[in-house]
C-alpha cells in the first residue's frame, strides 16, 4: 500500500507541472495589454506602466516569467496579483467557503442518492423506482441557475425559510438551501448509479450465500450487497468533490457566496494571470488528492482489490 | 418489511445528522443590524486601499465616506465648497496659496496639516511608486524631476529627488503650490481623491494604510476585509461641513447585483445602487420596493468614439461623422432600452457639471434622418460596412446593436457590431486611432467641471484621447482659458465644446441615470454627481 501510495504522489509531479504550465500560458497568452483598463476610464500613466512592467516583469519572455514562478512556488509563495493583494490571502478568503459549500452538498447528495437508489433497486420497476427515475429526469432537465434563483424566490424571498443571501460563509445553516440546489442534480445521476449496481449485486452469489447463511434481509441488502456496488458511486463523488471546488460559479453567485469559482471568472475578466494560475493549481493539487484517496478506497470497499 | 425498516431508519438517521450539523452553527441571521446604521451593497476592492492607486468603482466605494480633501463638491447644488481648506487664493491661476482649517482630524486623533497634503502629492508623484493616478500631478512645477523619462527600450532611471520643487510648506496651516502652466480650474481638481492628504502613519507603513485607511472624512474604517465588507462609524472627531446623522454603514460584499436586489426586496438590506436591468423593464422594481426608488442623473457620458486617423478614410470626413450622429435615435433607445432611465445626450459636457450648457451639440445631436442621408450623400457615401467595436464582457452589446441598427435603417450602410474579447483586449485595440470603426467610449467625471469633459479627451495632449483627436483651434481655446479666471475660463471651454460640432470627434448618446433602491428605513437618498451616496446627508426614520 504504501509503495502504491508513493508510486501516486510521484506521479503528481509531472501532472502538477504540466497544467502550470499550460493554464500559465493560457492565462498570460489572452489577447489584448493585461494593463489595459486598469486605470478607469482613463488610459494608465506612464509611471504606473513602468512600475507594473518592472514587478510583472511583462517585459520578459513567457517562458523565463513562468521560470521565476516555479521558483515562487517552490518557496511556497503564490505571487501577488495585479491589484496588489496576495493570492494565497484570496485564496484563503474564497476556499472555504467553497470547500464547506462542496461536502455539504455532497453529504446531501450521498444520503439522497445512496438512499433512493437502494430503495429504487430492492423493487425495480415499481412504483417508487418509476417515481424517482421521473422526478429525476425533471430536475436534470432544468439549469442550475433556474433552480437556484427559484429556490431563491421561493425559499429566501417569499416564505423567508431560508436567508435569502449567505452573509457569514461559516454558518452551514446559511449554506444549507445553495447545498441542497447543488446536490439535487448530482444526485440524480448518483441515484441510477446506485440503482444498477445494487440491482447486479443482489443477483450476485455472495447474496444468495448471505441469504442461506439465514442473514436478516437489512444485513444482506445494507452490508453485503451495498458495499459491494459502493464502487461507482464513490467514483462519482469523488469526480463530483473536485467539481465543486471551481464549478459552482453559478449557485455561488446566485446566493453570493464568494468562492473559488467566482475568484476565476474575476481573475479571467481582469487578465489577472497571477491569480488564475494560483486557483488553478490549488484545485489540481485537490483534484489529484481527492482522486488517490478515492482510488485507495476502492481496495476497503472490495476485498478483491489490492494495490501492490 | 424488514429490510425497508432498517433503510427508512437509517435515512432517518441521516436527516438528523444533516440537521444537527446545521444547528449545530449559530442560527446565521447576521443581517439585523444595529440601530442608527445601514447596509449598503459594495462590491469587493481590487486592491489595496490607497487613494492614489485606486482608479476603480469598487474600491472607491469604501474610501469615499473615509476621506476628506481641501474642496468637496456639494451633493444637493454640484457646487465646489471648502473641507479642509479654509482659503484658496490665486492671482495668476499658476501660484496658489492654500490655508488649512485648525482643528480638523485624522481617525488616528493626528492633526491634518499642510505637510500631510505636500507629503501625499509628493509620493504619488513619485514614479517609482507607480500610482495610477500619477499624472494628476503633472501640472505642478518640478513633476518632471520624479518621473523622468525613460530611454527608448529601457527602464526609466531613478529620480534623483523625492520631493516637487513647486510644493511649499509655508507654516503647519499654509502651503503653496506652483504650476507649470496656469489651471483656472484647479480648485475643482482639488476634490478628486488624488489630491488628498495622507496620515504621518501611511508613509511609515503603505501597506497598513490599503488594509485600513485612515482618513479624515466623517467616517472611520472599524474593520472589515476586501471579501467580508467594511464596517464605517461615524467619526466623533469630524470637524468638517457634513456631519452624518446616521451612526455607521455598513458595507456588504455581493458578487451579484442580482443577490443584493433579493437582500433588498427581502428586507435585509437597507441600500442597493444601480438596480440589475432585468428589474427595470416595466418598472418592475418600482413594484417590488414599492415605490422606495430613486432616479437621479450622474455625471457620466456615453459616446460613440471613432478614429481621427486615415484607420478609416470615411471617417475622417467630418460629414459622415456628423452624418451618424444624426442617424442615431437617441430618444427611442433610451426610452425602449433603458426603460427611460438616462437621457439622449445634447452635447459633450454632462448635466449637473459646471459649466454644463443644454444642447451644446444642436441640431447634429438629434434624429434627423433626412439631413443625416442628404450630409452623407453630399460626402460622397461610404463604401463598405461600417464596425462597432465592444468589449465582449460589458453591458454595452444591446445598446450597441440599437445604435448600430439605427444607422443601418437610416443611411443604409451595413453596420456591424463585433464583440471583442474583453475589456483589456477592447481597450488595447481601440487606443490612440489605431482602430477602423466605432466604439463605445464611457466619461465619468473626475471632478465635477466642464474641463474634465473636454480636456482630457479632445485636446491633442489628452491622456484618454482614444481617437487621437486634433484640433488646433480647439487647442487653442483650451490654451486661452487656461489664462483666464475660472468664470471667464468656462466660458471659454463652453465656447470650445461648441466648437466640436464641426468635426465631431465623438458622438454624444446619452447620459445615464445612477438608480437607487432603500428599504422602508431609509427616509432619504442625495447622490453625487458621480452617482456615489452622500451618506452625511441621509436620514433614517425615527
């Protein structure tokens, strides 16, 4: 295991390099002067381009400025971004909020989908099943943003269950109704997955050895055959963690909510390389994390996997 | 049934974990807020806070209640009046002679005096700093020798001086200034932010000072960061013409405008500044907030700038310029568009700005379909289609389709609009008359005076002159104001302004309103003429 573990995290290296290198150049490669605009309605002057030149160091070759920010990195330092702030002081302010908003949402997820797909299984084809896989097909059908800002109206504006904005993104009961709008669409899909693999296992022979060995049915259906059809699912969440980190721009928005999606797109629209470069990496690093430890869960889950 | 007992447990175990984690936190109903202060919608500062450096809306924001200057302008009439400045005197425009106010404060209890204003001039002239409001001090004497210029291709090299020979410190109360050529104006560009004084404790610690200025306006920093919002109570040491009645504001950060409208419908918060679009149409916010909105016109103009370069040979011909001005319907798109907030432009010059005159650009401001064919037909036409370039990422895109339409139907040209990645990349192509069509081109004033509508964008030396726009008459008549006292100065820029009806440089479109919605609270709401709330005059309801 821990020779497997090592294998990994080496292999994290050249991943890591390799989107640097590329979101690095695609960030400072947008056409158009990143010191356009930057003064207001007025053009910039000259001294204010000179200073910004000289500590950018805009004047060098793409290649040479990347050099010099591998060397930051290696110090652990993120660089400061064009408007004079620290990347690592945005990134603090907008990740946990994002990192709070994802497990809430994919705890919500899990229950429902985990949940529903059980149940969906145990009696294919019925009532329930042909419910849920309806209702599921509803809520995939309609965007993101249109559920959120109806829930908005609904929840926050109208009935005031909920606060209509999160204004303090360390209260998990302010960010409980953008989590249940983030995990309602996830956990559509997460609820077939589930479905079909518990449908295969339950035909499988270790159920029926569990069932002769006179198990009651709560054990056979809750240990033996949903462990075993756990795989995909966890797959499935764990894809879906990562694609919190940066893709809920828009609920984020909606409930303004200042998180990692939101610092891009502001980054992006202002040429703000530094910044872009800075999130970026922060999410590989979590992506490729969130992925090993997925992979080694798959050996806890599965007697039959081994890695080494 | 067994088995559906043991899941329906466990789901039900679940929701309980899901609703102890979320009581668990603290109910987060933060929003209520303390009595005698109002929440305000803000938007999160680029960068550090420092007057000198911050050039855009959101960071100006936060500083505008924060600090005082020599002259503010007055919200109700637009008047330039004394802050801190007790007298300004000048008898040739070029030396000026300024006393301060005793007594007034910092919000660190130090008292302002006149080597906080020649300090602060003096480092943010400086160039190594690197300010972006740099060059608004160029006009004063010895500007030069902090800002040398650099040799072609290489860096500029270090001044040999920190200080502006033309700035004197006459006692702790007095200080003279020394301009390069004579500013009638002067006194107005004193109530830009750039021209205000700094603590004792900003050129120890700059960085501080852009985490939490300290100023001497009628509200003080308490706390707050770029992403949670600012906390401002009222300065019990201000000294100054606008003391507050109201005991704080509270800055809420929103990335939406669309979130804050819902706060605000919702009750949660107390003041909301430009209403998102969507809610305009068919006066929906007025309904929503019943009734609780304002409109107000704001200092700002939108244009349609063009080339004064052979970029585009049609163009140049003054003829064809005049000739779309008059293809525009102004009135209709702001009526249709803007759900008739704003209105057509009549000339260079906003209203509400001194030395504003209506209808300065006469008859060639308005729709007129048949001499706007019969001028173009007497230029000769225009070959080809005609382009209108706009960043991809504003909010211009509709109005640009509308403006573009209407001079397609009314001159027949095929006009097109064509979407540029974003602002960095609009801005770098349209620069200096390098571009072949038109684009759209927003003023807002600096100061609220006619010169900062005029000289800085049509003279030849202009530092936002997009269009490379000359004109030695026009030059000319900036050049004989600048000799004369300031009544007779505006009148020579009123004379100049009228003055581009000939060629047109830009084409005037309108000036929008600034709109503002409030909760049932708020009693209520004067906006400066740049569209910023004067939050020292707002009253609350008892």
């Amino acid at each position: 295991m821990t020779g497997y573990i090592l294998r990994r995290l080496l292999q994290f290296i050249p991943v890591f390099l390799g989107t640097t290198f590329i979101v690095f150049f695609l960030a400072w490669g947008m056409p158009g002067d990143p010191l356009a605009g930057k003064c207001g309605d007025r053009e910039c002057p000259d001294a204010f381009v000179a200073a910004a030149t000289e500590e950018f160091k805009l004047d060098r070759p793409l290649i040479v400025r990347y050099g010099y920010y591998l060397a930051d990195l290696g110090r652990g330092y993120l660089g400061r971004s064009f408007t004079g702030r620290d990347v690592s002081e945005q990134l603090l302010a907008a990740f946990p909020a994002t990192i709070r908003l994802a497990l809430l949402a994919v705890l919500i997820e899990v229950l429902l989908g985990v949940t529903i797909g059980v149940f969906a299984a145990l009696r294919p084809g019925r009532t329930f099943d042909t419910a849920t896989t309806l209702i599921g097909l509803v809520i995939i059908a309609f965007p993101g943003f249109v559920v959120a800002n109806l829930a908005q109206l609904v929840f926050g504006v109208r009935l005031g269950w909920f606060p209509v904005t999160v204004s303090d993104p360390t209260s998990l009961c302010e960010l409980l109704l953008p989590a249940i709008v983030l995990a309602l669409a996830h956990q559509v899909t997460l609820s077939r997955l589930t479905r079909s693999a518990v449908i295969e296992s339950m035909q499988s022979d270790y159920v029926r050895t569990a069932r002769t060995k006179g198990l009651s049915e709560a054990r056979v259906v809750g240990v033996h055959a949903l462990r075993n059809s756990l795989i995909p699912a966890v797959t499935y969440v764990g894809k879906d963690i990562g694609g919190l980190m940066a893709g809920a721009v828009v609920v984020e928005g909606v409930f303004n909510i200042s998180g990692v999606g939101g610092l891009i797109v502001q980054s992006i629209r202002s040429h703000d390389g530094i910044t872009i470069v800075g999130a970026v990496t922060v999410i590989v690093v979590a992506y490729l994390v969130i992925n090993l430890l997925v992979d080694l869960s798959y050996a806890l889950l599965d007697p039959r996997i081994h890695y080494d | 049934m067994k088995q559906s007992r043991f899941l329906v447990g466990a789901a039900l175990q679940a929701a309980a974990m899901v609703g102890a984690l979320a009581a668990g936190t603290t109910a987060g109903q933060a929003q209520t807020s303390q009595p005698g202060w109002v929440s305000v919608s803000a938007c999160t500062p680029a960068g550090p806070l420092i007057p000198t450096n911050t050039t855009e809306t959101c960071g100006s924001d936060v500083l505008q209640p924060i600090l005082a200057g020599l002259v503010t302008n007055d919200a109700k009439t637009g008047a330039i009046i004394d802050d801190i400045a007790e007298a300004i005197t000048t008898t040739d425009n070029k030396t000026w002679r300024i006393k301060l106010r005793n007594g007034r404060k910092f919000h660190d209890g130090t008292e302002v005096l006149a080597r906080n204003f020649v300090d602060a001039w003096n480092w943010a002239a400086y160039g190594p700093n690197g300010q972006s409001n740099n060059d608004w001090f160029s006009v004063i004497v010895g500007y030069g020798d902090l800002n040398p210029k650099a040799p072609k291709g290489e860096k500029p090299p270090v001044p040999a001086t920190k200080a502006m020979s033309g700035l004197k410190v006459l006692n702790d109360h007095e200080f003279q200034v020394e301009l390069k050529l004579p500013v009638p104006v002067f006194k107005s560009q004193l109530s830009y932010k750039a021209f205000y004084p700094m603590p004792d404790s900003f050129f120890a610690d700059p960085a501080a000072f852009g985490r939490k200025p300290v100023g001497a306006g009628p509200f003080q920093l308490v706390s707050g960061t770029p992403d949670t919002g600012y906390k401002l109570a009222a300065f019990p040491g201000y000294g100054g013409p606008a003391k507050p009645s109201i005991k704080g504001v509270d800055l809420r950060i929103y990335t939406s405008r669309e979130a804050a409208y819902n706060d605000l419908v919702a009750g949660n918060l107390d003041l909301l500044r430009d209403i998102p679009a969507s809610k305009l149409v068919a006066d929906l916010w007025k309904r929503d907030l019943r009734g609780r909105a304002v409109v107000q016109p704001r200092a700002n103009i939108q244009a349609l700038g063009m080339p004064y370069t052979d970029a585009n040979p049609h163009l140049l011909k003054p003829a064809i310029r005049q000739a779309l001005s008059m293809a525009i319907d102004r009135k209709a798109i702001v009526e249709i568009l803007f759900n008739g907030i704003g209105q057509p432009a009549t000339g260079w010059v906003p209203p509400g700005v001194e030395g504003y005159q209506p209808g300065a650009c006469g008859e060639y401001c308005s729709f007129n379909p048949e001499k706007a064919k019969e001028l173009l037909a007497k230029a000769g036409g225009y070959k080809g289609d005609i382009k209108v370039y706009y960043a991809g990422d504003s909010e211009v895109k509709s109005a640009m389709d509308a403006v573009c339409n209407s001079i397609q139907n009314t001159l027949g040209i095929t006009c097109v609009t064509s979407a540029l990645s974003d602002n960095a990349a609009f801005r770098s192509y349209t620069r200096s008359g390098k571009v072949d069509g038109l684009f759209p081109s927003n003023w807002t004033m600096d100061y609220p005076s006619i010169d900062n509508a005029l000289v800085p964008l049509y003279s030849k030396e202009g530092t936002s002159n997009r269009g490379a726009y000359e004109s030695a008459a026009f030059d000319a008549l900036l050049d004989k104001a600048a000799t004369e006292d300031s009544s007779a100065a505006i009148k020579t820029y009123q004379e100049a302004e009228r003055l581009l009806i000939a060629d047109m440089p830009r084409v005037p479109l309108w000036n929008p309103a600034m709109t503002v919605g409030h909760s049932p609270k708020v009693r209520s709401v004067t906006l400066y003429a740049n569209g910023r709330i004067d939050y020292s005059a707002l009253a609350l309801k008892e």
